[in-house]
C-alpha cells in the first residue's frame, strides 16, 4: 500500500486519525481523514478525504479489460460540486477576471426555457447541466484559489474512490447511498442526505452523472461520465458503468455553434467532483518548474464529431528539467497575432472557448498506457486532443491557424 504524503493545504484543517469504519472478506475498511477546504477570499469551504492509492482494480463493464493498477494517493472531495461552488467560481463582474482563468458563459438564461426545474439550481444542489469544458476550468480556478492542484479524477480514482474497498460490482443497497430512479421523487438532492460510503464519499452513485478526466478513446474528445443521475435505475449502476455523452444531451441548443459550456439535456443531470492531486507546500516550485516543460506543435486538423467542430491538434512536450514529473497538464489554444484566443468574440455563441487540455504525463490514468510512465529529464513524448474550433480565426483562413500550448500543472515524483 502506497503511503499518502504529510504535505497538507495550508487552508485546510484535518482530523488525523483513521477510524475503523466495517469488515469486509476479513478485511478492516477504515474511514480516511477528512479535510476542510477554503476557498481564499470566499466564504465557501469544501470537505475532501485523503486516499492513500496502492493497489487498485479497475473494471470494464464486460470483465474484458479489468485490471489492477497501482494508483499514487490522492485527495477527493467528499461531496459533487454545487451550484454555490460553481457560482463563487462564474460570478465574477465582466471585467473584473482577477484569477486569469477563463470563465463559462452564464447558462441559467435558457434552463428555465428547457423546464429544469428551478429547485434544481438551489445552491446546496450539486452543479448540473455543464459540459467538460466547464469542469476543467473550475478545477484551474479552484487550483488558483488554493495554491493545491484540482483536476477531474481520473476513472481509476473515480473507481477506487466509489468502491471504497468493497469487492462488489455495485453498493450492496443502493437504496441506502443514492438518489436514483427508485427513491429520487425525480429530481436531484442537497450533497449528503444519502449515506456515505466506507471512504466518507457521498452520492459516488446516483444524483448526478460525474465526469472523469479521461476521454473514452484519447485522444478524441468524448468525455466520459460516471455513476449515474437521479433518473438512472438503481438496479443497474455498478462502479464500472460508463458512458459518453449522447448527442440528446445537448440537441436542444438552437445556435450554433452549440455551447462548449453547457448540455441543454432536461432528462439527465451532469455534474462532477474534484481530486486534490498536488498540495500547496510546493506550489511555487510547481509553478517555476511549468517553464521547464518545452512545448512544440507538430500538426493540425480539422474534424466533427456529433455535429461538433474541433480541430485534432498533436505536439511533443520535452522535459528541460532536473525532476521527474507523474503528471504533466497542458492547455492547448488557438494563437492571434502572437497571443493566446482561448474564447471567440465575434460568433453566434461569443464566449464559447476555442482551447482545451491534455494530460500527456498521468500516473494515475486508466485510459492510456504511455501517460502512466514517469517524464524523466530530457525526456520527450507526444500528445494529441481535440480542440474545439475557433469560428472568429478559422473562417478567415483555415490553412494558416496557428496553435500553442503551455504546462499548467504538473507534479512532481517522490
């Protein structure tokens, strides 16, 4: 078993034993440390648990690809994220960006016109209705707040997290842990009124879909979801279930191009949590080494997927460094007379984002085999991923686009 680092979150409290939770197989499950997070400069804190990794399995729905994998420990939030999470992160005055991450459009504007309930979009409610995009820039912006490094978890993480170490292919009694078709009354429900798992980790299955890190087949952009909604039936869900985001989910947007931000779906509700996969004891010397990361675009393409325009954009990374990295993060962006165009201005849909992200180095990736190995100094590898299309630049000439990439995150090896 992989011990987690001492390193804590300068802003966190945490209680420091372990406490025997159940028995299972002969086997003491213990309940993990919790943390309180907060937000600097806000008034909203969120609780995560350390897991310390080890070995882990992890399963496809058909048995045909499980297998074990020896994760690195990891922080996660205890609970999805919520409306006033999200809306601490959107609600900045136009203008006013003083974190430098680039922000979602505002979609309540058209829930109601779909008939999302307005109950749904109550504040202790977990964030629904958004699209990867918008998860990612959350976890950029929770990264800024907290000087920690947030990301999505990776479907490994995601697994072991709602397993808790449980050897069954789904909670022995739903009933107990999730809001789903059966218990729901057809609407989603304030974080935490389920019971929690062996791990503290509620609603790991129903309430809303999650999304994971990882696409279904990288480098295509198809992000997966995991663990079901309210509506999903509860019989049905095991810890492996997966799926993509159906082209239904987000039909109902009239422009076009559609919203990289939002779903327009009024059947499903989508939303994620957050794994802490770096603490803030180094975060200078992360933030430093970023321009360590050499970057170089090699091509690009343009593509559709479900109506949906990208360009498949692929480069190298080289580490300059003397450390050895276990994740690297990249943002990849459309590049206008020499400065980043991560957003469209000019288009139907004005801030629809024009950049997106890879994670070319992942210790604790399920998906692809080359990300789990560790970036040695001197070391290069490839990337590829989708981008959405940029309608302000590639309309003008599509041959002569250009992109760039630049690392903004990354950890380092023990």
């Amino acid at each position: 078993m992989v011990l987690f680092s001492a390193l804590l979150l300068s802003s966190c409290r945490t209680s420091s034993q372990w406490v025997p939770r159940a028995e299972e197989h002969g086997v003491t499950i213990q309940m993990p440390p919790r943390e309180t997070v907060q937000i600097s400069g806000k008034t909203i804190s969120f609780p995560v648990v350390r897991l310390p990794g080890g070995k882990s399995l992890v399963s496809s729905p058909d048995a045909s690809k499980d297998r074990e994998l020896d994760l690195q420990p990891f922080k996660i939030g205890c609970y999805e994220v919520t409306w006033a999470e999200f809306n601490a992160f959107r609600d900045q005055p136009a203008g006013e960006n003083l974190d430098g991450v680039t922000r979602p459009t505002w979609g309540g504007n058209y829930f109601g016109q779909l008939g999302i309930p307005p109950d749904f979009l109550e504040a202790r409610r977990p964030l629904t209705n958004v699209r990867w995009h918008a998860a990612v820039q959350y976890c950029e912006w929770l990264s800024r707040k907290t000087g920690a490094y947030y990301r999505l978890p990776t479907e490994a993480e995601w697994e072991y997290a709602a397993r808790a170490g449980t050897q069954l292919v789904s909670p022995e009694d739903p009933a107990n842990v999730a809001w789903t078709n059966e218990t729901s009354g057809k609407r989603s429900h304030v974080c935490g009124e389920k019971d929690p798992n062996r791990f503290g980790l509620f609603d790991m299955i129903g309430n809303v879909w999650e999304y994971v890190l990882e696409p279904l087949a990288p480098p295509a952009h198809e992000p997966v979801v995991k663990g079901g909604c309210w509506n999903s039936q509860g019989v049905g869900i095991k810890f492996s279930s997966r799926q993509t985001i159906p082209y239904s989910w987000y039909q109902e947007d009239v422009l076009r191009p559609r919203s990289v931000w939002w779903l327009t779906t009024v059947s499903d509700s989508v939303g994620f949590r957050v794994v802490c996969a770096a603490d803030a004891g180094d975060r200078a010397e992360r933030e430093a080494y970023a321009s360590r990361i050499e970057v170089k675009i090699i091509s690009h393409e343009e593509k559709s997927i479900n109506t949906d325009h990208f360009r498949s954009v692929r480069g190298e990374i080289r580490n300059e460094g003397n450390r050895v990295l276990v994740e690297v993060e990249l943002r990849v962006f459309y590049v206008e007379n020499g400065k980043p165009h991560l957003v469209d201005s000019e288009q139907a849909k004005p801030g629809r984002a024009t950049f997106s992200k890879c994670w070319p180095v992942l210790g604790n990736s399920y998906r692809d085999e080359s990300a789990r190995a560790p970036l040695k100094p001197g070391d290069s590898r490839t990337f590829e991923l989708d981008v959405p299309l940029s309608y302000d630049l590639d309309r003008e000439a599509r041959s002569h686009v250009e992109f760039g990439a630049i690392a903004t995150a990354l950890k380092f090896s023990k």
